[in-house]
C-alpha cells in the first residue's frame, strides 16, 4: 500500500487556502501536514478540505500565531498534542493510523513547528533563541519521539534548521545566521541522533548537492541567486527506510501568486 505525505509551511491557511487546494487537486497527497496555520481550531477550513476529499483532520491552533494541522485521506486511530518548554503555543500534533486505514502495523505520524528563535544568535540577548535551543533539546529528550524496534514513525515539520552545509546557499556567510548556526545544527542532529531518524531530503540527495526548501521574502525574485535553506525536513525511523519509493520538492509553488515562503516537501512509501 503506497501512502503519500506532503510538509509544508503555509504561512496562514485561511490566507493561502486556494494555493492549498490547488496544490491538492494536482498532488493528491493522502496525508498534507501543515505548519504556521495562523487560527483557532473553530476557524479552520474544515469545509474546504472535506470537499476536496479530505474527511480527517487532527488540529492543534492558536489565533494569530504559530498553528499544527494534519488533514488526511485516512481514517486516525487517534490523536494527540504535546507541549514544549511549558508552553502552549500549538507546535505540535500527532496521529496514530491502523487497522481503520487499512494498515496491518500502527503508524506514527509526528508534524512539529520548531520556533524561528528571532535575529540574533545569542540565547542571552535574545528569548527567542532561548526557546528554540530549549526546543531542540526537549525534542533530543521527548520519549515520544524516540522510535524503537519495528516503530514505524514519521517526523516532519519546519524544523526552523538548515543542519547540513549544502543545506544553505552559502555555509560560511551563514554560520552567524539563525537557521544555520553551528549550535542549532548540533542541536537538531543530536535530535535526529537520538530518535535514530533517517532524513529522508539526504538519504535521497547526496550530501554534496544543494537542497533547498525556503527562500526569504526580502528577495525581489526568490529565483536571482537561488538563496534558499532547507528548513522543512521529514524523518522516518528506521523500519521504514526501504518504505521509501519517492521523494519531491515543489519549488515552483514559491512563484505561485502570493506565496508562502516555503515549498510542499513530499515522501512516497509502501507500508
């Protein structure tokens, strides 16, 4: 049985529902994870997805801020939240699917939201950085997110990092830079590490390619130089490395009309 999952930074679902739904009628993804959705459950467009085909849906929102959302072809088995850093600030949601899915083995999917951590990468001068080095290491310490055995889990998310070199347009103009930092990236590697996750972007690119998933709004034209990072990760555990049969990036929906700054990530398995 082939599951498609897509990752993607919306950037307000309700202000980019029509560029959802345009990505969805092409893509037909069976699982979309969205991040940054902007609303309270109440106001999600529930409506919008059902018509396109999409009945479940596992939310975790906020008014004007931060926002998790799962929205699937197939039936949950169940849903959860989880807070990090005693917050509660809508950055993560899960969903267990099973036998309702038709699947013979359980599996987990985990959709996180990592903060951005802000412009300056000094934990003392700066809360938000703060936050996000604390995150990073509740996601190294969160059980929850450490797959063993035959587990069969799935990660994804704006993990708000760039860990790799070519992960980023220039390594050496960014290592001063929030994403890119070198204590982020052994942050999220250590995290990585710690769930024995394999990065699905490097397990299919190699590591001496360029791959990007963001690119700044700041650019007049995102595509002059090509300066993009790549912030949207999705990890699978190790059981489910052979599962893997494809792997995408849209880049051609940051030109889309009014874009989110990120770009649909998709993986393709056999379960």
């Amino acid at each position: 049985m082939l599951i498609s999952l897509t990752t993607w930074n919306i950037n307000s679902v309700r202000l980019r529902i029509d560029l959802v739904a345009k990505f969805i009628k092409s893509a037909r993804p069976d699982v979309l994870c969205l991040q940054e959705t902007k609303c309270i459950d109440d106001a999600f467009p529930l409506k919008r997805f059902k018509r396109l085909g999409y009945e479940h849906v596992a939310l975790n929102g906020q008014k004007g801020y931060h926002g998790v959302a799962i929205i699937s072809k197939l039936p949950f088995e169940s849903t959860d939240t989880r807070t990090f850093c005693d917050k509660v600030d809508s950055r993560h949601v899960s969903v267990s699917f099973g036998a309702r899915a038709e699947l013979t083995k359980p599996l987990v999917v985990h959709n996180l939201y990592v903060p951005a951590g802000g412009d300056i990468p000094d934990p003392a001068l700066n809360p938000k950085f703060e936050h996000k080095l604390a995150f990073l290491d509740e996601m190294k310490s969160c059980s929850a997110l450490h797959p063993r055995g035959d587990d069969r889990h799935i990660l994804v998310g704006d993990l708000n990092v760039a860990p790799h070199e070519n992960d980023v347009w220039s390594h050496r103009q960014l290592l001063k830079v929030v994403s890119h930092t070198p204590i982020e990236c052994e942050k999220l590697l250590a995290a990585q590490a710690e769930g024995a996750w394999v990065d699905v972007a490097r397990e299919r690119v190699p590591m001496a390619e360029k791959v990007y998933t963001w690119w700044s709004y700041r650019a007049a034209d995102w595509t002059v130089g090509d300066r993009g990072r790549r912030l949207d990760h999705i990890w699978v555990s190790p059981s489910l490395k052979e599962a893997i049969s494809d792997f995408k990036i849209l880049r051609d929906a940051r030109s889309w009309e009014r874009p989110s700054d990120h770009v649909p990530v998709t993986v393709t398995m056999d379960v």
